[in-house]
C-alpha cells in the first residue's frame, strides 16, 4: 500500500502544479484567475496520501521487525534444542576423548571416536591426510558454499591430572592431560556441524559442510601440513572455536611461530682424566641459549623466543656430553619477522657449535602462520552472542569456580584485574564479582593476540573466525593443572555446547545469504593487499612424532 501512495502522490501533486499553470496564463491573457480553492484542495490530498503512506511504512516495518524477529528466534530455539537433544551424549564423547588425553600425531582413539561418530550421523569420511595419520575429514552435502568446521583433539605432555580436584595430582606422572581444552573443542565442533547438517537436511538447503578432524595442533602445527597438501583449497568460510575468559569473536591476529630442534654433536670423554679430548654438546647448547638471551634486547618488542633443553647428554657429570639437544619457539606478528629471527637464532647456533668445536644439526619442525582475521564473520558471531545472551551458573557451579579460583597462584591473582580490564574495559569490577566471566567482550577491536594457532595457517586461504567461549573459573590459564581439572565438569559442558550453537547459527547465516560469502572472501583479498599464503613449512618436511 505505501508503495501505491509514493506512486500515486507524485501524480496527483501534477494536477495541482497544472492548476497553477493554467491559472497564471488565463491571469495574464485577462481570462481568469488562479483556483487556489482547487489547488488547496489537491495539496490536502497529497499530505493526506504521505501520511497515510507514512503510517502504512511504520506499520509494515513493525510488522517485519516482528517476523524477523521470530524467525531469528524460532532459529535459535531449533538450534539449540538439536544440540541439547544429545547433550548427554556430547558430554560422554568430551569425556572420553579428556580420559584418552593423546598427544601430538598419537590421538588414535579420539580420531577413531569422532569418526566413527560423525559417520553414524550421516557424513562420508577420509582419513590418513597430509602423512597425519589421525587426520579426517567429514563431508556432508554439495555445491557451494563449503564450510569448514575445524576440531581438534590432542592432549599437552606432562598434564595428566586428576578431574574436579582443587589440587595437583596427576593420574598418571608424566602422562598427557587436556590443558587446552582441546576435547571441548573437538565435541562441541562435531555438535555444531551435526546440527547443522540436520537443519540443512530439514530444509532442502545447498551447501557442504565439513569437519576437519585436525590433529596435533599443540607444538607441531598440524593444519599447516593440511593446507600445504590443498585440503582447505575449495573452503568458503572456516569456523572455529577455543576455552577462554570470555564471550567474544576474536578480531585480531596471533603470532607466526617456528619450532626448531637444534641438535649438537661434540666427542666423549673422561671429564677429569683426559677433559681436554672431549667436545661438549651441552656446553654448546648452554652457550647457544645465553647468546639468544642477549639478542633478546635487539629484536622488536612483539617477538617472544623460548626454548625447552629436550636431551642433556646424559646424567653423568663425569662423561663429557657427547650429544645435546634445544627445541626452540620462534614467535612474532609476522611470518616474515619470524623467519629474520630465525635465521638470526640459526646463525648463534652455528657460533655456538664454532666456540665448542661442536657440529649442530638444525631441523625445522613445525611452523604457525599468524591469523588473519575475518571482521564479517566476526561481527555475525557477535551478534549471535548478544541475542543467545551469557551462559546460566547454578550456585553448585559457581562455589565450584570459586574453589578453582582459590587454587590459582599469587600470581594469576594478581593477574584476573588485567584479564577482566582487557575483555570487559569499564565493566571489569562488576564482572570479577562472580568466578566466571559471564557478561560479552566489552570490546572488539583489532587486537595483538599473544599466543600462537594453526588456525593461521588456513585464514590466509579462507576467511576464517576464532570464536572464544569461557569454560573454566575466571583466571584459569590454559596449558595449566587446572584448566585440565576442570575440563569435565559442567560449566565446561556448558561453554563447548553455547559454541556449538554460535559456530551453527552462524554458519546458517552464510548458507542461506550467498553474498555474505562473496564479501568476507572479498574481505580477505582486500586484507591481504596482494600477499600470499607464505607456506612456511620446509617443502621436504613430513609429519613426525617427536
């Protein structure tokens, strides 16, 4: 009806301009006079008309906003109760893959589990990708877009660790624990795209989805092996999820990073009958760490180095190190900077092994590329989290948290008011009132993230989103005893299967809007200004465990 009026309204205004017309020239010619009473009488109707079409617009709005807003909320509803229908279930599959708790390229049972799962549910599967031999990937429909839903599933070394319990105890020493909450993040990514899928199924709509089962993302980066084999190549969208303080979708970059065994080799001997025979590995390695601590003040600021003594040469101070060994983390913003610094590292090295008449040999393991961020993707995440609204505690749950929370270090203590100021800005006093974040990210902006993903890797070639979901007491640190304790209780349950949801909604949006696919890819050229996936990996490396 508006659209009639704004039609007719321009008509209806000509007669009055003709009126007005023909009254001047008939004032001229001495014939007549201008018929205000006539023209009057079409201006009212004109003003009539508009208003009405004024009226008919806010009611035709209000009637949409209405619908819109039941559609949305008739979507979230049905998301959700696809999700929770198997939450139980969700919950066991968590738990199992926590108890398995398998490091880097050994997840054997929790890539055998997801498959197996996602097979029931209806996707075809590959697996023994790129030489990982726990890589998959789980396909469900066709044509375009193609979204990836990436999980992952390995466990950190050293981390075992006693579920619920307020302390350190390990289950087993020296075993694997889930510090990083990485089987949260491989069930509530197969809960999400499951979900999916069943909407997909119920509505007819075109699309594929896919789970890439991504192992070894701790240490050894095992996406970028998938990306340098072409497995991401026809990807549309990329989604992702990982344990955090707070509700937010990142829009920021990690750093790049390289993982460097640098092995020496020096010659035995009796170190107080005949020391001046020997050569020693470790004096090299020692002399090759303090040489990198001094380079420290003479790289930017952004950088961070660390380093891990992986083999000593031994436990016998009387034997002069034959054989000694450092794995080093070579971090920054930028691939590029990464590889400066690595070479810098690499030459240190060499001059260690010169002082101690040493050999060193240098291997490349692994390496991150930093993230490039999707700020579409993004803002569809966020909008999400503002209308599902923050996660529900029981009082069980938060005196839970709360005992967490005294179990933290002085330290960490000392830290939850930088934490909660960094997420929630003015809002960070409020918010540390309860031992979980509950309340969204304050802000957004682009941000410096610290750590480093190979998430990364795959961003440079599909635009891609990191979604961030607390599941642990406020001031947990990941790669921690107690974000592994933590890792089968509820408020964890809880956080992996609100991502699921956000992860799924999401993902709606993009199948059903085909130009919000062509914007975000637009997005990216336009982000990447030209550059190009850097494939950082040494073109003869191979998976390998380590």
């Amino acid at each position: 009806c508006s659209t009639r009026f704004n039609v007719a309204g321009p008509k209806i205004l000509g007669k009055a301009t003709t009126a007005l017309s023909e009254g001047l020239m008939a004032k001229i010619q001495g014939t007549g006079s201008i018929d205000f009473g006539k023209i009057g009488s079409i201006l009212l109707f004109v003003l009539g008309l508009y208003l009405c079409s004024a009226v008919f617009n806010f009611i035709q709005g209000w009637i949409m906003t209405g619908i819109t807003q039941k559609v949305c909320y008739q979507l979230r509803k049905e998301i959700s109760e696809k999700i929770d229908s198997k939450k139980e279930y969700y919950v066991e599959i968590s738990n199992k893959i926590w108890e398995f708790a398998e490091p880097r390229f050994q997840e054997y049972r929790s890539s055998e589990l997801l498959q197996h799962v996602l097979k029931q549910a209806g996707f075809s599967i590959k697996a023994d990708l790129a030489g990982e031999k726990t890589a998959f990937i789980a396909e469900y429909g066709s044509g375009k877009p193609v979204i990836a839903f990436l999980g992952e599933f390995d466990a950190l070394p050293g981390l075992s660790q006693k579920a619920d319990v307020a302390e350190r105890i390990p289950v087993h020493t020296d075993s694997c624990g889930h510090g990083c909450g990485h089987q949260l993040i491989g069930t509530g990514t197969l809960a999400s795209a499951i979900a999916l899928k069943d909407f997909m199924k119920e509505y007819n709509l075109q699309g594929t989805i896919r789970y890439y089962g991504c192992p070894a993302e701790e240490n050894a980066g095992g996406k970028a092996f998938l990306v340098r084999d072409g497995y991401f190549n026809d990807c549309d969208l990329a989604l992702c999820w990982h344990p955090e303080q707070g509700r937010r979708a990142c829009y920021g970059s990690t750093k790049a990073n390289f993982r460097v065994f640098f092995t020496f080799h020096g010659t035995p001997a009796h170190a107080s009958m005949c020391p001046e025979l020997g050569r020693s590995a470790l004096d090299a390695v020692e002399l090759m760490d303090v040489g990198v601590n001094y380079m420290r003040e003479h790289m930017i600021d952004e950088a961070r180095i660390h380093y891990a003594i992986t083999d000593t040469g031994g436990d016998a101070p009387n034997v002069v190190q034959s054989r000694a060994q450092v794995l080093y983390a070579i971090r920054a913003p930028k691939i590029t900077q990464v590889k400066e610094l690595y070479n810098r590292v690499c030459n240190i090295a060499r001059g260690a092994a010169l002082m101690t008449e040493t050999t060193v040999e240098i291997r490349q393991v692994a390496a991150y590329s930093n993230l490039i961020s999707s700020k579409i993707l993004a803002d569809h995440m966020n909008a999400y989290l503002e209308k599902l609204g923050p996660i529900t505690y029981t009082e069980e749950e938060y005196a839970y948290a709360q005992k967490f929370q005294q179990s933290l270090s002085d330290q960490d203590k000392n830290q939850l008011p930088t934490i909660a100021r960094d997420y929630f800005g003015p809002k960070a006093a409020e918010v540390m009132k309860q031992p979980i974040f509950e309340p969204m990210a304050y802000q957004n902006l682009y941000s410096d993230l610290k750590y480093s993903t190979d998430v990364g890797d795959v961003s440079w070639l599909v635009p891609t989103v990191h979604l961030n979901i607390p599941t642990f007491a406020a001031g947990t640190a990941l790669h921690s005893w107690q974000a592994a304790a933590q890792g089968k209780s509820s408020i964890a349950h809880k956080g992996m299967l609100y991502a699921a949801r956000i992860m799924a909604l999401t993902a709606i949006d993009f199948l059903q809007k085909p130009e919000l696919v062509n914007k975000a890819r637009e997005e990216l050229t336009e982000t990447l200004n030209g550059e190009t996936y850097p494939d950082p990996l040494p073109k003869d490396l191979k998976p390998e465990i380590w």
